[in-house]
C-alpha cells in the first residue's frame, strides 16, 4: 500500500525487459492503483549517458541570459503553439489556488520532421540539435515498450489489435501528435524569501495531459508529490526509492490513458513543492526532464477493447469517470480526439489564446 500523511510513497519498481515475464501485469496494477510507476533502467530503458547529457544541456541553457532564451519565447509565432522557452510565473498549472505562477522556467521542443525542428533553438540546443533528436527518439521508444506491455496486460484480442492497439495509435509515420519533450529549471531561492502555505508553488497540483510521461530526475533534488487515487493527503515520492546505480525512470498515466480505460488506469494529481529549507539554507535547483508522450492528433478517445476494462466500467456503474483535473465527462455521444483535448486543457492552463503548455 503507498503511504500517505506526508510520509513518502511507495511507488513499484519494476523491470520492463523480457527477464521479467510479468511485466504486463505488473504494469497494469501499478496503473490502476498509483498511476505512477518506476522502470528499471537497465537494457530496456535509456543510457544513463545519454540522460547526463541532456541535463547538462539543460543547465547551460537556463544559464544563459534572458535575452538568449527570449529569442524562442512560447509567446513568439516563429516557436508555434505549446513550443519554446517558458519565463518564470508563465504558466499556472493550479489556476484555481495559486496566487502567482509557477516558480520554474522550461523549454519546450515539439517533435522533429526529417531529424530537425519544428521551431527555432536558441544557440546551446542549436549546436546539440542532434544529441535533442536522439533523445526525444529514445524516450518514444521507452513509452512505445511501455504501450506494448500495457496491452498485453488488457488482453486485447489480436483481431481487436493486439499487442499494438496503444503503440498503432502512436506511430509518427501516420501524422503529428502533441508529445513534447519539456526541460525544467526550478532556481534556488533564500529561504528568507520562501512562500508560505500551497498559494506560491513551484509546479501547481495538475494532471498530465497525455498519454504517458517519463520524468527524469536527478539525485538530492526532491520536491515532487502526488495524491494518490485511494487517498486525499499529499505523499512525496523518491528519486531514487531502491539507491540503484542506474537511477529508475519515473512514468505516470495521463489523462488519454485513463480515459482509453474507462478510469481504470489512474491519471493522478500531482506537484512540486519547495522542499523544507534545512538549518536556514538556500533551496536549492531543482533540474527534470518529461517526455509527455501524446497519441497521434486525430486519435478517437473510445473504450479500450478490453476484457479487464469492460470488467472494471461494469463493477463501477454510475461512478463519477471524470478524469485529471477541471476536464470533466463528455457529453453523451461526443467522441474526443486527443488534439481536441490537448487543446482544452491548454487553454484551462493559459487561457483560450494562449500558445500553451503540456
């Protein structure tokens, strides 16, 4: 059971490569019952390699002046929607309890086309364009795995689409998706100067809103929460839960998952706080990469062919099936696309106008 009332939760660890036959399953169940799950990254994940890489990448981007990253502001037209740099306090992912917004910067890069981007770099992503690529590439790969199993552990039938039901939906030969791979800076602040109390917070409670994240982390840089679906306190979740050499890869359910499934996998709320200033000091940066994997555009959000999921819709007849947050049931007959969705939940984020946020 995850633990709660403040004390960290207990989040499986689980290996995704064919040494473990379970997979599947354990998958699912972490799905239904977290929404959240860790991935061993051994031969089935990333390089750790390739993740420092993209760290320090990173940093050298959100060390560079203002007037180097304005240069792909998510504002400008040349950046395109929900792509390029995002300045501290741009985006509120809480609208309805913070005050002011979130205490982050982050760099949003939309998908490649024939190995470039769709969208100006400012000069330290331009010269690494290729190491970007690589990395967005490896990370659909991840989630593409994860897909895989997913469906194997739903039972789908193979003349209902098998194995591929997820991943088809995924494929980027067949049109554009929304994925987004989104670097994140949380800068230090003195302790003196920290807010009070859940109105001023570093990334406001939210759901995602694809398909699937992965979230990198780096050791000794703690603050992320979730609120677990059996439970309403807020429980902080590890880096690091079993000290591996290899730090796991974090993966949460987004909204499109759980609507796929009826509810059955959990799309759950989740923030980043400041962590508690120790003996008067500075908080420190905080650094974290997502890869929000999204579905292809023209996707149909409708029911999962599945055995287990008809079986969980049956046994919660007449249960609110609202997913993530502020999004609410469709109308009775109304079929949404994940571009449709994504656009709603933009503009829940930044406003109707606003070029927006994954």
């Amino acid at each position: 059971m995850a633990a709660e009332n403040g004390d960290t939760v207990t989040i499986p660890v689980i290996d995704i490569s064919e040494e473990n036959k379970n997979a599947a399953e354990d998958l699912v169940d972490a799905a239904a019952k977290y929404g959240f799950v860790f991935v061993k990254n051994n031969i089935a994940g990333i390089p750790p390699s390739e993740i420092s890489q993209m760290f320090n990448l990173s940093e050298t981007l959100f060390k560079s002046s203002v007037e180097v990253k304005e240069t792909c502001s998510i504002n400008s037209a040349k950046s395109g929607k929900n792509r390029g740099w995002l300045a501290m306090h741009t985006e509120t992912l809480d609208p309805a309890k913070q005050k002011r917004g979130d205490f982050k910067e982050a760099f949003n890069i939309g998908e490649f086309k024939d190995g470039h981007p769709q969208q100006p770099f400012p000069e330290p992503l331009a010269v690494q364009e290729t190491t970007v690529g690589h990395f967005m590439n490896s990370c659909h790969e991840l989630c593409n795995r994860i897909h895989v199993l997913f469906a194997q552990g739903l039972q789908i039938s193979e003349s209902a689409g098998g194995s591929s039901w997820f991943s088809s939906r995924h494929d980027r030969i067949k049109g554009p998706s929304g994925s987004i791979l989104r670097l994140l800076y949380y800068p230090s602040i003195p302790s003196s100067l920290l807010p009070e109390g859940e109105t001023d917070i570093r990334a406001g409670a939210h759901s995602d809103y694809g398909s699937i994240t992965l979230l990198f982390q780096l050791p000794g840089q703690p603050g992320l929460e979730i609120r677990i679906p059996s439970g309403t306190s807020w429980s902080p979740v590890p880096v690091n839960p079993h000290n591996e050499a290899a730090l796991p890869i974090l993966v949460n359910i987004g909204d499109l998952l759980s609507y796929w499934t009826g509810g059955l996998f959990k799309s759950t709320v989740h923030r980043v706080i400041f962590p508690k200033a120790q003996n008067g000091e500075a908080i420190g940066d905080r650094y974290s990469i997502a890869y929000f994997c999204h579905p292809l555009d023209k996707a149909e959000l409708v029911e999962v062919p599945s055995p287990v999921v008809k079986a969980y819709m049956e046994e919660n007849k007449g249960r609110d099936m609202s997913i993530g947050m502020g999004v609410g049931k469709l109308d009775e007959g109304q079929i949404l696309t994940a571009k449709g969705h994504l656009e709603r939940r933009l503009a829940a984020t930044y406003g109707s106008n606003a070029q927006g946020k994954d």
